[in-house]
C-alpha cells in the first residue's frame, strides 16, 4: 500500500530534496515509522517526545486536517495523500 | 436603515440560499448552502466586525487615547478596516503587510490615510506579525491591537455573527469559515456550539505556494493565541486551485461575486454537503463570504483558464 507524503521545504532535508516521497502505513502512526526507517530523522521532526504532534506541524489527509480525524490513529488507504505543512498565520 | 455614521451601519449582513449549488435544495433530506454575505460591510469584508470591536475595546480600557498610532500586522482586509475606523475617530495607522498581496489593498489603504511597512514576501503573515512585534518595542506608544490574540476579535463574532445566524437560520446545523487570525470560527463556533449543542464548526485555510512556508525552521511556525481548537469539528487546507475553482463557481451559479478565500470556504461546504447528502441525511450549513472579488482583479483570479490562474496566484496571499 503506497501513500503519497508531500514535504515541506524546511524538511527537505531529511529526504534528499525531494517534494514528495512514498510510504507505507494503514495509520498516519505507522505511516511515520515507515518514513522515519527510509528517511531517519523526520519522526522527531513531525512527533514529539510525549509522543504527540509538533505544535507548529499540520498533516492533512485528502486536505482534511488529521488532529480532527483521530490524529496519529487517523486511518489510511491505498491512493490517499499525506500533506505535511508547518502552521502559518492568516489574516 | 439609517445610521448614525459608517461605523454604526455594521454587521446584519444578508444570509442567502445557494439553491443551483447546494446538492439537495428541495424535497425529502435537503441539504442545503447558505452563504453569508459578510462583503456588505463598511469597508467590504468581514474584518469591519473584529476591527471597530477591537477599537471600542482599546478605548474602553483607556489604551487607545485620542492621537493615538495603531500598529497592526495585516495581510489587508484587517487594515483596510482599521484604517476607516482610525480615520473617523482620529488615530493614526500603521499596517505592516506583507509584500506579497494584491495592488488594490496597497491602493486602498494609502487611501485611507495608512502608513504601510513592507515584510518580505517569503515568510508571508508570519513575518508580518514578528515583524510588527519588533515594530511594537522600538515604538512603545504606538497601540498594536494584535487580531491574533485580542479577545475582541473573537467576541465580536460571538456577539454579532453567531446570533445573526442563529436568528436567519434556526435550522443551522454545519457553519464553516476561513481560519487565519481564528477569530470569526473561535467566536461564532462558540456562540453557536451553546446554542446548537450538535453544530459542526468547520474551518477552511489556504494551502499557499512554496515561497510563503519559507520559514527557516518548524519551530518559527505559527498558531494565533486565539485559537482553540477544541471548538472545531473538522479543518480542510485548500489549494489555490480548488479556491479559485470554487469561487468561479459562485459567480457562475449564483450570481456572487466573492474573494479567493471565499472560494476555498465553498469548497470545504461542498466537501461537507457531499457526505451529508451521500450519507442520505439533511443539513443546513451556513457559510461565510468574507469579501466581495474586486480586490483580487489585478491578481487574475477572474480571467483566462482556471490553471492559468491559479499558476499566477501562486505565491500570493490571497486570504
């Protein structure tokens, strides 16, 4: 099962440049197990050490935001789009 | 209606039915889209609520004395409001404003009388707000309202927005907004989640293109003070392409004529609507048109294809 994972600019870093990478997972927690073995580092980018989502990190599958879909235990099916962005102001 | 000034004539804006757009209007389990025409304000969008409220509050606390400079970080409609509201009560403004966003704002403040500092493109309102926070120590008499953060933002939608749909639309039982300073979804999802114990509060924002996430490290990320996402049900990031897809739309059937973030607050309803009216259930979800489209004329938005558009928008700040 292969999942689309768009990366942010700033976490880049961790994969090479590319903007989008895949991985595997039937939740968003595997999900990022699977990136952080391919990609060792990005875990502790988007998790913090409690275990919860970095405050200024936003993940959105299908564009809907994952902290209102049960957050890591958020559910994933084949040909579903991970997108990670940092949390910007508006207004 | 008559009014005393401009600044009284606020608010009680129009709530119409989308009935070509909405995936049920009529007959058994209707499902139905309300837009709130918040670009019948003073000034022409929904921040005429959350600026003379956060103005009144300043000068109840005795913060905001005559002669005043306001200082606020804005990427338009927010300063647009302010600087009608300083005009008529005699403060001056200054609106820091990042360069990224469309001519006719720039145009529009300057003439109102506002004082405009540029912060760089990349970055986009982050850098507008760290940047109006140096601003604000370097000028200490200067009175940054700060709409991320001032509960007058808030609650000028938990008293005005909140019950003026709950008055036009009993039956509300889905409400979605743009999310950017939060406050129209944090004071209106409040007032209505008090009154309507099961309403769904949904928030739209903008997905911008590369250049605006510029930020050098997650940590300089950003989320307004007012937020709370407790009093959200669900969050929708839209791209600049399914906003201008949606906001074309508008105009095509249903004769509005409304802003990019309009669009992307369309498309968030329709997602809802589709599940709704999929699960066979019916629903009356009211949703904000936070301006009207002439701001946004010189961006393209409104001509040639949608992918042409949406290309020349990227980059932009258009909520």
């Amino acid at each position: 099962m292969a999942i689309e994972v768009k990366i942010p600019t700033i976490l880049r870093t961790y994969t090479d440049g590319s903007k989008s990478v895949e991985a595997k997972g039937d939740t968003l927690s595997a999900l990022i197990d699977d990136l952080d073995g391919s990609h060792p580092g990005l875990k502790g980018r988007l998790i913090t050490d409690e275990g919860a989502l970095h405050r200024f990190v936003n993940i959105y599958v299908n564009d809907e935001d994952v902290r209102f879909t049960g957050s890591l235990e958020t559910q994933l099916k084949d040909g579903d789009t991970v997108t990670v962005l940092p949390a910007v102001a508006g207004g | 209606m008559r009014y005393e000034s401009l600044v009284d004539a606020f608010g009680d804006t129009p709530l119409v039915g989308l009935p070509r757009l909405s995936p049920r209007w009529e007959g058994e389990n209707p499902v139905r889209l309300w837009a709130k025409l918040e670009d019948r304000n003073p000034t022409g969008s929904i921040k005429d609520r959350a600026a003379l409220a956060m103005v009144q509050a300043a000068e109840a606390d005795g913060r905001l004395t005559p002669g005043c400079t306001i200082l606020e970080p804005t990427s338009g409609n927010t300063g647009i409001s302010l600087a009608m509201v300083a005009k008529l009560r005699g403060y001056g403004l200054v609106c820091v404003m990042p360069e990224n966003t469309s001519v006719e704002r720039r145009q529009l403040l300057e003439m109102f009388g506002a004082r405009i500092i540029s912060s760089p493109a990349a970055g986009g309102s982050n850098q507008a707000v760290a940047t109006a926070k140096q601003l604000a120590q370097q000028y200490p008499d200067w009175v940054m309202l700060y709409q991320y953060g001032n509960p007058a933002n808030a609650q000028a939608h938990y008293e005005g927005t909140g019950p003026e749909l709950l008055r036009d639309l009993p039956t509300i039982t889905h409400f979605v907004a743009g999310l950017g300073t939060t406050g129209t979804l944090m004071g209106t999802g409040r007032f209505l989640r008090e009154k309507v114990p099961d309403i769904q509060i949904i928030a739209a924002e903008p997905r911008y293109g590369e250049l605006v996430y510029g930020l050098r490290n997650i940590d300089e990320g950003f989320v307004p003070e007012l937020y709370d996402d407790s009093v959200l049900t669900s969050r929708f990031s839209v791209t600049s392409y399914d906003a201008l897809r949606r906001t074309r739309e508008l105009i095509e059937h249903e004769g509005i004529f409304a802003g990019v973030s309009s669009g992307a607050i369309l498309h968030a309803a329709l997602s809802i609507a589709d599940r709704v009216a999929t699960a066979d259930k019916s629903a009356d979800i009211a949703f904000i048109v936070a301006d009207g489209g002439w701001k946004y004329l010189s961006t393209g938005a409104y001509s040639g294809s949608l992918q042409q558009a949406a290309e020349k928008l990227e980059g932009q700040l258009w909520a």
